[in-house]
C-alpha cells in the first residue's frame, strides 16, 4: 500500500513533489501557508518547499513555488545517470574490500 497524503480541496495541489529534483536541490518537505493566517500575511499565502541543495543534508533552505525551476529531462537524466556510476564505483571498491577480507572467497 502506497502512503498518501490528504490535501484539503481548497488549499490547491502542489506543483512539485517530495524528493523531487530541481535545480534548486531536492525536495525534503512541503508546508501550505493558508491565506487569511498569520504566516501567510507575513510571508505569502501558499506552498513552500524544504529543499537539499546537495547531499550535505546539514544545509536545508525553504523556498516558494515561484522561486523553484524543474530540471530538464536531459538535466534529470544526466544527474540520475551520475548518481548511478558514482554508487556502481562505491560498489567495486566494497567489493575489492570484501574479496581482501575474505582472501578472495565470497559467497556469491
């Protein structure tokens, strides 16, 4: 069973989803500022999003919809692609450890 979230139907859908990539980061979290509230006057009615600039996950910004931009699917692919080759050579080496430990006797 997939978990989902309930948004109250005059609240709006949100434009971008959790961990998705943008140019901005990745997204962590999302609030709504209902209009007519305190924070809404103060900062905006509407959705802000927590985003991860990069992997450090020690810096977390907060930004609105407007202030966010999506990757292009040649960005995302690029990106996605990187991320894959970068967990395939953290693989290798493991496996070099492994085979070091074991003295070359592994059981796969």
């Amino acid at each position: 069973m997939q978990p989902t979230i309930s948004i109250p139907r005059h609240w709006g859908y949100p434009r971008f989803a959790l961990e998705q990539r943008t140019e901005q980061g990745t997204i962590l979290g999302l609030y709504y500022y209902p209009s007519g509230t305190e924070l809404a006057e103060q900062f905006g009615d509407g959705w802000r999003y927590a985003m991860m600039p990069n992997k450090n996950p020690d810096e977390i910004s907060y930004l609105q919809e407007n202030q966010i931009q999506q990757l292009s699917p040649q960005e995302l692919f690029i990106q996605i692609t990187a991320e894959i080759d970068f967990y395939h050579r953290q693989i290798s080496i493991l496996q070099q450890q492994l085979s070091i430990l074991t003295g070359g006797f592994t059981n796969g």
